[in-house]
C-alpha cells in the first residue's frame, strides 16, 4: 500500500464578441483541488478530495447584473480493475454553491461521475457512465440548474490502425427555480414599459405604463410558476485513424434531440422554444508527443 497528496489547480477564461444584447459575455474561474490518495493494491485506489473554486461572470447588466458564486465540494473515489477486464471509478461527493447576483437561490446537495469499461474482447470495448451535477443558468431568474446523464458507447478496433465508435446520451435538466418574470426592486424602469400609455403632455406621444413584468421575458408567461425541464438525447458514430505513432485524424456524425417543459408565445401561436434538433459532422486531428 501506498499514499500520497495532490493538488491540482485550475484557471479558465472564457469571452465572446458579438450582439451587445447577449445575456452572457464570458467568465473567470479560479479552482484548486486538493486529493488525499491510498492505494490498496495495484489494482485499487482510493482517495478524498476537497475542492475550491470562485467565478465571476460578464452577464448583461441592465437585466441579470453580473454574477459570482463560490463552489465547494468534498468526498471520496475510487478506481478499481476487475480482473483485467473491467475498470470501475467514481467520483462521488457534497457540493455547495454560492451565488452573489442573479436569483436568490442556492445549491446545496449530492453530485456524482460513475464510469465503468468493459474489455470485450482483443478489439472492442464497451463504456457506461453516469453523472450528476449541479451548473449555473442564464434563463431569467434561474441561478442554476441540476444536470443528470446517462451515456452507452462501444468501441470496436479495426486492425491496427484504423477503429469505429458509437454513442448515445439522455440527459434531464431541472432548473432550480419556477419561472418568474415579474419586476423587482432592482429593475431599471425601462425594462417594464408595456403596454404604453399617453403622454398628456405631449400628444401624440406615449410614456412607460408597466404591468408589472419584465418586457422581454413577456412572452414566456404561458410558463410563469412552472419549473423549466429539458429532455435530451444525443446520437454520435464516427470513426478514427492512426495515421503516425503521434497522430490521429477523427471524423464522426453526431445529433441532439432537445425538447422541454417551457411554453413561449411566438406570432399567434405558442411554442416550445428549446425544442429543436442539431446535426453536427466533427472532424479532428489529434497530435501529442512522447
């Protein structure tokens, strides 16, 4: 048996250029993760973790306000090879997530990332996994959203250099929140404008009048006190090619089929505006060193 200590830190920063009216313009993140690890046997480690993490957001000032929160988390893993043939991991633990901006709403709970691969034979391999966790949103009044997939791939080697694969997904988002679009004391008064009213002053000309609901978001009020859902499931297949030692080219096909609980008003008519579907072609190269 053995032990030892990692830490691991993280940065990543994201931005985007483009419509000044996007809701989310890009983030900071600042992660450190510390792991206690304990090997048993050769073929069985486990460990604890602690990790620490602090994100400032860019969002769309005038309705959201910018956004930070704090996430923490502890628990423990494990990976262990059965019999050569199976590999198991996991990666289970407690998450908390504090928000500062945006809605008032919290996350405090369970998370998890199962994997487990079967060696089927010389040249195929079969992957599950599973994972649940908690993501910040950027739909109206929602801070964040709790995401639990599912997912089944097979791989199959096709002589020495050349392999196929084959995946699909489901997914279910739940969102922290019921849909509420109502102004706030926060609101600028420019954001709740409709219907507009006379100006007695000036006539011919209109004033804000206000309903009490933030204008862009009007047309979701079909929605309004229900918890938004989403539904996916994602298709791929593609193929690989080891064309050096260092080098692999990929070229696959993969598609999203997403739908919700969400109701929209669009023309005269009411819609579901998360449902769609995406085809995407994915092609690769992939270099390293040795």
């Amino acid at each position: 048996a053995r032990s030892g200590v990692s830490l691991i830190p993280r940065y990543t920063a994201v931005s985007f250029q483009g419509d000044a009216s996007a809701s989310f313009f890009g983030y900071r993140k600042k992660e450190v993760e510390v792991r206690l690890l304990h090997a048993i046997s050769p073929a069985t480690e486990i460990y604890a973790f602690y990790s620490l993490s602090d994100t400032n957001q860019d969002r769309e000032v005038i309705i959201f306000g910018d956004v930070s929160l704090e996430a923490r988390s502890e628990g423990v893993g494990f990976r262990r090879v059965l019999n050569q043939d199976v590999v198991t991991y996991l990666h289970a633990g407690y998450k908390t997530i504090d928000f500062k901006g945006g809605a008032n709403s919290d996350f405090a709970g369970p998370v998890l990332d199962a994997n487990a691969t079967w060696q089927l034979g010389d040249a195929t391999m079969l992957n599950l996994s599973a994972a649940h966790q908690a993501y910040q949103s950027f739909f109206v009044n929602n801070n964040y959203y709790v995401d639990t997939e599912m997912r089944l791939e097979f791989t199959r080697q096709i002589g020495h250099s050349v392999y196929w694969n084959g995946a699909i997904s489901f997914t279910n988002n739940h969102y922290a929140d019921p849909l509420d679009i109502s102004v706030t004391s926060d609101t600028p008064r420019v954001q709740d404008c409709e219907p507009r009213v006379p100006d007695p002053a000036n006539p011919g000309q209109t004033l804000c009048g206000g309903d009490g609901r933030i204008d862009v978001f009007e047309s979701y009020q079909p929605s309004v006190g229900r918890r938004r859902r989403d539904h996916v499931v994602r298709v791929e297949i593609g193929a690989g090619w080891q064309v050096a030692r260092a080098v692999r080219l990929f070229l696959g096909y993969n598609s999203d089929r997403r739908t919700s609980n969400i109701e929209q008003v669009f023309g005269a008519g009411i819609v579901d505006p998360f449902d769609y579907r995406v085809n995407r072609v994915v092609f690769r190269i992939e270099a390293g060193w040795m």
